[in-house]
C-alpha cells in the first residue's frame, strides 16, 4: 500500500496536461491539501506522445460537445 506524506492511502489520478497526458500518478487523497505528495505510476512519454495525444484528446472532446447539442436539438 502506497501511502502520502500524511500517511494517509495514495489514490491513483490520470493526468491530462500537455506534458503528461495519460500518465499515471499515486497522490495525496486530500484535493487541496498542502501534502502535494506525487509519485508517477507510469515511466514518462515519448515525446512524440505528447505532442500527438492532446490534440487527440481535444478533437474527442469537440466531437462529445457536437453529440450532445445534436441530441438535445
């Protein structure tokens, strides 16, 4: 069990910023909290990755936010 430097249970988050998109993090359970533990669960991206995924991850996102308008017309 991985625990942050409050001793409290990490949880597992997925990060989606443009230098880590996809990547895996154990982390501080508490949102906000000073701890600001971070522990990657994943070995870091090519960087042809990261430059490819996010605008995929956009373009995924357009396409969400056109279905739903679509569906509520």
């Amino acid at each position: 069990m991985v625990r942050c430097w409050y001793g409290k249970q990490a949880i597992t988050r997925t990060s989606w910023t443009s230098a880590n998109p996809g990547r895996r993090s154990c982390c501080c359970p508490d949102e906000g909290s000073s701890c600001r533990w971070i522990g990657w669960y994943d070995p870091e991206m090519c960087a042809r990755s990261r430059m490819i995924i996010p605008g995929l991850l956009r373009g995924r996102n357009e396409l969400e936010e056109r279905l739903e308008v679509a569906i509520d017309a």
